[in-house]
C-alpha cells in the first residue's frame, strides 16, 4: 500500500503547449491517504484516465512529480511502482486456462506453489468462476474475461496501490453490483490503496471511501458522498451527483437575501457584495411544491418513479425540478415553490461561496 502524492501535476497531449487549455490535466497539488479507496468521477474527456495512466506509469507527465510514501517515482516503470492496473476492456491470455490466467502474476513473482493455489481458489470464489477454473479463457464471454482480468488484478496481496479504469463497463448489470460489493470487501480486508475511474456515481459513491471529481481537467472536490451531496465545491458537482442534480438558479444576493427576478428569498447565511454569475444551488429533495407563497412555478410534467415523483418545472424560465413524496396528490393550484434556506447553497463563477451565520 502506498501514500500517492500529485505535486504540481499536469499533462498535455501537445509537444509545446502554449495555454491551460492545451492540458488535458491541469495542475494538480493532492495528496491520497495510504490504504484508502479513491474514485475519480467525471464525464468522459474530463482526464480522469489521463490522471490514471500517470500514477500507473503508462504516461509521463508534461511536469510536476507523483510520488510513493514520498519517493518520486514520475520515470519509475509499471513494474518498478508495484502497482496492479484493469482496464475497461478485458485482457487475459486465450490460450491459458482461467486458472492459469489468474495464477500468472504470481508464479510471475515466484510465489510457491501452495500460496498460488490457495489463493487462486479465493479469488475465483471472489469472481464467481469456481466451475470454470481449467477451461480455456478462449471462448468465455466478454464479461467472463474482464471478471477474469479484475480476477487477474487483484491476486496480489503485495502492490502499491490497485487501479481499475472503467473495469465494470462489459459486466451484465447484476454482476456489477457483486463485484463492487467483493472489491468494497477486498478492501476493507487488505487495505490497498484502490483508485477507480467512472462515469458511473452509483458506482463511485458505492465503491470509494473518497469521490475525486473531475472536470474539465481539474480536480473540483475531493470528499464522501455525503459531502459531494451537502456542500458540492462546484456546480458540476452538485449537477452530476444526484438524480436529479442540484438546481442552479440566477440570482442576486445581497446580506442574507436573494432576490430571483424580483421576488426575494431568504438565506441562512449572510453575504458580502458578490461579484460575477451568482446562483443559487438546491437540491431537489429541499425543494417543495406549495400552494401558498414561494417563488412562482408552471409545472410542466411529473414523473413517477416509484419511491417518491419528480417534479419537473420552469421557474422564470430556468428548468427546476422537485423531489415530492410519493403520496403527494399534485393540484393545479401547486404553483409556488419553497427552498429550505438551511440547504441552500451559494455559487459565484461556478464555485461555492460561504457566507457567515445569519
């Protein structure tokens, strides 16, 4: 297991950059916890395989430095940082047995012969291939192999850190909820440091002790899920995480009041003069749809999804949409919506602002 340090990291795909937004990873400064299951989150392009292939070895950064437990290691190879990386799509030997494929990093290393067995055995109980241990890997399906590669990538007990780059994408939906559930185990049993890409939140929010998410090449918040709920650092954030993500909503915000096209609002914190695009942003599940006062809505439909309905409405010409419990029978006269001022939060240029306790 390995303490990894990002220290004035960035890369870019250009021979001579000549501005930021030549760098598909801008700089980073980070430091990931020993032993702790990290995911990076983001939609595609946003460089979280960039960022993974870096601390991998496969990619050497434009500049800056990556360390281990605080030894540089940016020219140090895949082999040299002891790490175990899966990819999105599998990769196995079709000629070898299962076993074998799962038993080849270890006789790699010279493990002896009772360990390789022992621990063959407990990882392919751990993938759910017991049965198909001696067939060939030629002829298993595409999710049997990439089981196999997860299968491959875990065997070792001694690495680094263990990576997984979008490594469920081929899995049927059901195994995919059982194999989080083995790596959520395998690490709380071993300890390894983990790092998982996704586009996917359930399956970051599920898997990691820690989201980083990304955008745009930056890391915009590192932290629980139940940070990235309450308090996200970024809007993108607070879009991303969640169904549906936090609305965000123009406004202007003087004290500890909000005033969205003339109609006013109050906060639980109070502000300074905030200058450039201020908005609110407020989850749907603090949204509620009223009869009485409130901002004025047009409902334009409701969606039921079972466990509770959305709301999906217009609120001065921005998209808003509301969390209402199922039992909630919708009139015509719910024109109005209330925000609980305490989930409230404040944006200026995208990114949140604290105010103080009104």
């Amino acid at each position: 297991m390995a303490k990894i340090t990002l220290d004035n990291l960035a890369h870019s795909y250009f021979p001579n950059p000549k501005s930021e937004d030549d760098f598909a990873l801008k700089e980073l400064n980070h430091v990931w916890a020993d032993g702790e299951a990290y995911a990076l989150l983001g939609s595609s392009g946003c460089g979280k395989s960039t960022l993974l292939n870096i601390i991998s070895g496969l990619l050497v950064p434009s500049q800056g430095r990556i360390l281990f437990d605080d030894v540089d290691v940016t020219g140090a190879s895949t082999a040299d940082r002891n790490i175990a990386q899966v990819f999105q799509f599998p990769v196995v030997y079709d000629t070898m047995t299962v076993r074998d494929n799962l038993a080849f990093p270890l006789k790699n290393r010279g493990a002896s012969a009772s360990y390789v067995a022992q621990r063959v055995q407990q990882i392919a109980e751990m993938i759910g291939m017991e049965a198909e241990l001696d067939r060939r890997a030629r002829g298993l399906t595409a999710d049997a192999k990439q089981k196999i590669s997860l299968g491959r990538g875990m065997v070792r007990e001694d690495v680094n850190a263990l990576l997984f780059d979008e490594p469920l994408t081929v899995i049927d939906p059901h195994m995919k909820w059982e194999l989080r559930t083995q790596l959520k185990s395998l690490h709380h049993e071993f300890g390894h440091t983990m790092i998982y890409v996704t586009h996917d939140q359930t399956e970051a929010l599920t898997f990691a002790d820690k989201v980083v998410v990304m955008y745009d090449g930056r890391v915009v918040q590192i932290g629980t899920p139940e940070e990235l709920f309450e308090k996200p650092e970024h809007t993108f954030v607070g879009y991303f995480i969640g169904s549906p993500g936090m609305n965000v909503i123009p406004a202007q915000v003087e004290g500890n009041m909000a005033t969205v096209h003339g109609s006013s609002l109050q906060l639980a914190q109070r502000f300074p003069t905030l200058n450039g695009n201020v908005a609110l942003g407020v989850r749907p599940e603090f949204v509620t749809l009223t009869e009485g006062d409130g901002l004025p809505v047009k409902v334009r439909r409701v969606e039921d999804v079972g466990r509770h309905k959305i709301v999906r409405a217009e609120l001065f010409g921005n998209e808003i949409n509301i969390v209402a419990n199922e039992t909630l029978s919708i009139s015509p006269d719910m024109n109005r919506v209330v925000f609980d001022p305490s989930r409230v939060n404040v944006y200026v240029d995208e990114w949140l602002k604290e105010g103080e306790a009104a």
